[in-house]
C-alpha cells in the first residue's frame, strides 16, 4: 500500500523536529547536518523521499537558525527564549523555516496544521495555540502592509506579539 504524500511529509517533519531537538540538547558538541540527518535514532529504514524532505527542513532550518531564533524571540512578550520548552522550540524553528524560507514545499496552513499536530503529539496540548499564534504571525508577515502590532496571550503564561488584520 503506497503511503500519501501527507503521510510523508508528516513523517518528514516528525524527523526534522526531532533532529532539531537533538540538536538543541546537545549543548557541548552540537551535531553538523550529516549527523542530525543520520536518523539513527529510528529503528526502521527511512524512505528516501522522507529523508530528503526532513534534511531539507534541517538544512534550512540550521541555515537561518539565528534569525529564526531572533524572530521568535521578538514576539514572545514577558517570556525568554529559553524557557520555550525544547519540543516546541524544534517545532517553532522548523515551522518557521518551511514558512519563510520554503514556501513552494507546502502552503502556510498546511505547515501550521502539521506544527500542531507535532505539539499535540510531542508536547502538551496547552502549547498549541502559542504555536499557532506565532506560526500565523510569521505567515503574516508575507504582508505587511495590511498588519498591525498587538499583543495576543498564547497559552496560560506565553504570550507573544502578533500582527492583525484591522
């Protein structure tokens, strides 16, 4: 039976965020992109076509990691960097790697569905909407113009500057 190209990419990005939260918690030694896209943590064969798409969303992500890090860190409001939880600061980065920097891979929304579901699954459920919040706010940004700053809470403490329609 042929796996969709959803279930693919699903299992895609499983691997870049966790490549991402690998590479956050080795503070000491942090793994190049040969190592992270090893996948030596999965105990079956990876496709091809799932391994490239994950090494690409690792490749970029790593890329831009200090933009991508500086542009979340600008919308959390009363709330550090660091005290994103590892999870959802691997989904956070990947997510917003995909939205600006691989637009033709996958539409905005599907990317911020998929970031969703990965908090639902590997996170808790209460992080969700900080997630969604500030994934919107980046796909957001495509244009400007018709934005505006305001704050929004996203999650019982989190809460993060997002750009509305007014």
């Amino acid at each position: 039976m042929a796996k969709s190209l959803r279930q693919s990419r699903h299992r895609s990005r499983i691997l870049a965020m966790q490549a991402l939260f690998q590479y956050d918690a080795r503070h000491d030694e942090k793994p190049d992109l040969e190592q992270l896209s090893s996948f030596n943590w999965i105990d079956y064969a990876v496709p091809d076509d799932e391994r490239e798409f994950a090494r690409s969303i690792i490749r970029t992500t790593l890329d831009h990691l200090n933009a991508i890090d500086e542009l979340i860190t600008e919308r959390l409001v009363n709330w550090e960097f660091s005290r994103i939880s590892p999870v959802s600061r691997a989904i956070l980065r990947t997510g917003v790697a995909q939205l600006l920097h691989m637009p033709t891979d996958a539409d905005a929304a599907v990317v911020i569905d998929e970031s969703i579901l990965l908090a639902k699954q590997y996170d808790s459920i209460e992080t969700t909407g900080f997630i969604n919040g500030l994934l919107d706010d980046v796909r957001s940004m495509q244009n400007p113009e018709t934005m505006v700053m305001k704050k929004v809470a996203a999650g019982d403490k989190i809460k993060i500057k997002r750009r509305a329609k007014t």
